[in-house]
C-alpha cells in the first residue's frame, strides 16, 4: 500500500523560509513525478511545484524565485525549500505522487504553513 507522509509544516513570519518533506513508502520502482499543492481556507488547491523524473521542474509563477522543489536521486522523496514566505503563502500544502509510467495517483494529508506578517 502506497502511503505519502508530509512534514515541515508550522508558523513562521513574513521573509522566513521553511522546507517540506515527502516521504512516499510502498511504491514499487521510481515515481514519475511528484508534486506539491496547496490550499488555503475558500480557494480551489493549486499546484505548488513539480518535478519530473529527478530534474525537470515547473512553478506557477506565484512562486517562481521562492520555492525550489527537488528530489533524492533513485529514491520516492522530495522537498520543497520555500523562502521569503509571504501572508499569503498561508496554506494546508499536499504532497502528490504519480506512479511508475504515471500509473497511479497518491495524496498525502498536507502540512500546515502559516505565515504571519
């Protein structure tokens, strides 16, 4: 069973930086991708970063400068660096894997980011 685990959420004020973890367990071969979302109280979740393989990466460009996904070599983990974090960064972040030759679709249960001013 395919399980996707968040960390390195919490408070932090404006101009700080914080770093996510994914953790994806029970995937047999190498994921395909893997992404960050985000959702904040009343809006739609919206994709944070993601990369592809272990290199090929895309950000809106909301983020773009700020936040620098990457991933470890061979393995199903990746990490968001996110700096200079505005109030309106503020946001449950989800992990989400795409299996093997994209087979399969895997949600974590998000970690909270708050940012204040």
């Amino acid at each position: 069973q395919v399980q996707v685990v968040e960390s390195g959420g919490g408070l932090v004020q404006a101009g700080g930086s914080l770093r996510l973890s994914c953790v994806v367990s029970g995937m047999t071969g190498n994921a395909l991708a893997i992404g960050w979302y985000r959702q904040a109280p009343g809006k739609q979740r919206e994709l944070v970063a993601r990369i592809i393989g272990g290199y090929i990466t895309n950000y809106p460009d909301s983020v773009k400068g700020r936040f620098t996904i990457s991933r470890d070599n061979g393995k199903n983990t990746a990490y968001l660096q996110m700096n200079n974090l505005q109030p309106g960064d503020t946001a449950v972040y989800y992990c989400n894997c795409e299996g093997p030759l994209g087979r399969g679709d895997y949600w974590g249960r998000g970690t909270q980011v708050t940012v204040s001013s």
